[in-house]
C-alpha cells in the first residue's frame, strides 16, 4: 500500500488517498478530488494519457516542484 498526500490546484483542497504499489508501478492510477471533483493524474505506465510512463514524481520535476517522500 502507498499513501498520497496533495492539495488540488483547482479547490485547493488537501486530500489524501491509498493506492496499490502495482498499480502506482505497473497501472494506471487516477484519483478524485472530493472537493472539485477533478480527476489527477498519479501514475501511467501504459501510456494512456501520454506516450511514454509517467508518474506524479516526473510531472512535479517537469515543473521544477519539490516533491517529499
């Protein structure tokens, strides 16, 4: 199990959701804010959304953000 932690940039509300290590290596994961409603992108290692894998550690570094684990 994995847990993370973020505050949506559209509500900025702070959320926090469990995720399976598989799916956040090996699937697609996308989760929810319960404030908005917008949906995140967190992990996609089957190239759904974009050509290559991606996980929400390569998007806050294509931003030049910190990210903490």
């Amino acid at each position: 199990q994995m847990l993370i932690g973020f505050t949506c940039r559209v509500c900025n509300e702070r959320t926090h959701h469990v995720m399976s290590k598989l799916a956040y290596t090996k699937g697609v994961v996308l989760i929810q804010c319960p404030g908005c409603k917008n949906r995140h992108l967190i992990a996609d290692n089957l190239g759904w959304f974009r050509d290559n894998k991606t996980t929400v550690e390569d998007l806050v570094k294509e931003k030049g953000e910190a990210i903490r684990k």
